[in-house]
C-alpha cells in the first residue's frame, strides 16, 4: 500500500449531503460525529465542502428537485472518492415509496444508486451511530483500494 | 429553562470526570458493560434493552398466513400466490425496524434481534439481506383458487375446534369437513347448499 492509500484509508474526510429525508438520518449521523462515538480516532472528520472530501454520506429519498444538485456535488468531489448510502430512504425509497407496482412517490427522484455510483448501503430508519460508522470504515477500505 | 442549563451543567461536569467516548468496535456482548471501565463508567451502548434491529424468519415455525405482509409499514414483507404457493420475499433494505412484524406474528416466527451493523457494499454481497421461502398453498376443491397455506390450515383447523364448546364440537368438524378446503367465494356461493349458516348452532 502506498503513502496516498494509507493516508485516504486513515484519514477519510466525510461531506453530509441531505437529499430530503426526513432529517432522522441526519440527527444520527450528527450524533456519529459527537465525542461519544468520537469517529476521530479513526481519522473521519466531517467538512463543510464536498472539493476536500473523500466520502460522501447521501441521506434521504432524494426529491426530483434535487437530482441535478446531488449529481453536482458529487462531480465536484476529488476522485478517489466513495459514497455511502445512509438509511432505508437512500437504498430503496423506505417508507417514501408505496409499492415496485404503483411507483414511487410523486416527489422521487429514485434511490441514490440511481443517480450516483454507491459504495456501501447502510440500513435502519434510521440506522444506529455505530452502523453509520461501520459503514464510513467499510467505505474507507473501499477508497484505500482505488487510486 | 434554568433547570435545563443546571442539567447541562452536571452533564459537562459528569463528563469532565472520565472518558466519555465508547468503545468501538464494541466488542462481546456477553460482557456486562454496565460495570465501571473507565474511572467511574462509560457505558457500552451498542446494545441496550429493547433494541430493535433486523427480524430475523424461522422458516419452519411459520405457517403461512401472510399477517406480517398485511401491517409491514415500508413493504419489507411482499407475498405473492403462484402456481399454488405462496412466495414470500423480504427485502431488508427497506426495513424501518419498527417490529410491527413481531407484533402480529400468531406463530411468533418472527423476532427483531439486536443486530444492527448491517452495512453491505453490493447487490451480490454476503451481507444483503434478501430472503425467499415458499408454502405450499391448499386449493379450491371447485375453482381451483388458492385457499389458505397447508401449515395453517392445519393448526387452525384444530384450534378453531379445540376453543368451541363441547356441544358444537362435532358439528363444527363436520362443517370444517365440508367446506374447509374452498375458496372464500365457492363458500358464499354454496352455503345454502351444504348447510353452514350458524344458525343451526343456537
Ligand atoms: S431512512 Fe428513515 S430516518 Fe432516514 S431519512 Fe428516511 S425516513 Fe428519515
Ligand atoms: S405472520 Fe408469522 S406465521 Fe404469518 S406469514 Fe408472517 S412470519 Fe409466517
Ligand atoms: S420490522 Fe417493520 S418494516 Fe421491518 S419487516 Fe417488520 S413490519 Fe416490516
């Protein structure tokens, strides 16, 4: 493993992108990145500008008003990079999304695999602070392997 | 709203005493965590009481009836009646944890365990939990229409016997006989025919 590989593997940057959940995620993932579960000791740190981050967190169902900017902060993003879906929401639609036969809800823009590449899925509704950061790790391993 | 900031106070105050961070990965869940660790106690909270985490299926206790699809809130649980058998398939990306599932389950073949890490990286990883089983349905004897899975109409047949009084006992047999094994609309239809108004018990 090279120098850049072990630096990205020990110190992933994440960016919370919120795509119009209902903000439960987002509470977890702010709980995750509190001293109690201090994600610091392995290097994560959450920053406000998706162009220093290595990972992105993708919360919520993502609303057809929100696609093009979801896809924008993801091509903003320096490559290596990895994307994490948070929360039944962001994997299938959840709660959001009545049944495969009737369609989706109205407003959605489609699970966040459809739009952007995923890494790692993490579910719950919403998912425990541990989960969220057994996922940034899993997510971290993935990003060490690329270049 | 001064009761609030005193709260705080002793919060930050606790804090400063000892290490508040939790250990992670968590490690055994056999160990009591409640105990002192780190001067007077970080607690280990990956697991406490009541914790709703995935369901987990045992295929052998469950019969069959479908209730858990009927009040699974994210359709979680889809069922779906082919060529005389009833598919289950459970999804547990949409899982919401809510327990309803375990809830209504007559056969409790249905319970949320404590496990919660459940990140997986793809479609075809160890990790994805997609689960497929089948029961064999019983049909219509006239129409041919799916009537009820064979495990359950089995345990409920003889609870529905058991739970009646001993003078109905042995004309509820009878009836069960009869019309059991039809489809909901044969036995609408057929019901002056073969004598199953309620009547004839009072
Ligand atoms: S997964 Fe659940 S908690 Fe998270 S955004 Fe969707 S509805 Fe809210
Ligand atoms: S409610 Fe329980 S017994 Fe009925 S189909 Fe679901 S798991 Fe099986
Ligand atoms: S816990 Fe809730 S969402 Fe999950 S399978 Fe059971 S009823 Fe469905």
């Amino acid at each position: 493993m090279g120098l850049k590989q072990k630096a990205r593997l020990y110190s992933p940057w994440v960016f919370h992108a919120h795509c119009s959940g209902c903000n439960g995620c987002g509470i977890e993932i702010a709980a995750a990145l509190n001293p109690r579960y201090d994600p610091e000791r392995i290097g994560v740190t959450l920053h406000n500008n998706p162009r220093h981050a290595d990972i992105m967190l993708v919360e919520g169902i993502v609303a057809k008003q929100h696609v093009p900017f979801l896809k924008r902060t993801y091509d903003q993003m320096p490559t290596p990079k990895a994307v994490v879906a948070i929360g039944s929401c962001a994997i299938t639609g959840g709660v959001f999304k009545p049944d495969d036969d009737k369609g989706p809800s109205y407003t959605q823009g489609g699970p966040v695999d459809r739009i952007i590449p995923v890494d790692v899925y993490v579910p719950g509704c919403p998912p425990k602070p541990e989960a969220i950061i057994d996922g940034v790790i899993k997510a971290a391993i993935i990003l060490s392997k690329r270049e | 709203m001064v009761k609030g900031k005193i709260k705080l106070l002793k919060e930050a105050l606790e804090s400063s005493k000892s290490i508040q961070t939790l250990d992670y990965p968590g490690g055994d869940p056999q160990i009591d965590y409640s105990k002192p660790r780190f001067g007077s106690g970080a607690k280990y909270s990956h697991i406490c009481e009541g914790l709703r985490g995935v369901p987990q299926y045992s295929e052998e206790d469950c019969c069959g009836c479908a209730a858990c699809e009927s009040v699974c809130t994210a359709n979680t649980i889809k069922t779906e009646d082919v060529n005389g058998k009833r598919i289950f398939t459970i999804d547990l990306g949409r899982c919401v944890f809510c327990g309803r599932c375990e809830e209504e389950c007559p056969e409790d073949a249905i319970k949320l365990t404590s496990r919660f890490e459940l990140a997986y990286t793809g479609p075809d990883s160890q990790n994805l939990e997609k689960v497929k089983f089948e029961r064999d349905l019983i049909l219509c004897e006239r129409c041919g229409n799916p009537v009820a899975p064979v495990k359950q109409y089995e345990i409920y047949s003889e609870k529905v016997v058991k739970n009646l009084g001993e003078k109905w006992r042995e004309q509820s047999k009878e009836d069960i006989e009869k019309a059991g094994k039809l489809c909901r609309e044969c036995r609408r239809r057929n019901a002056y025919t073969l004598n199953l108004h309620t009547r004839k018990y009072y």
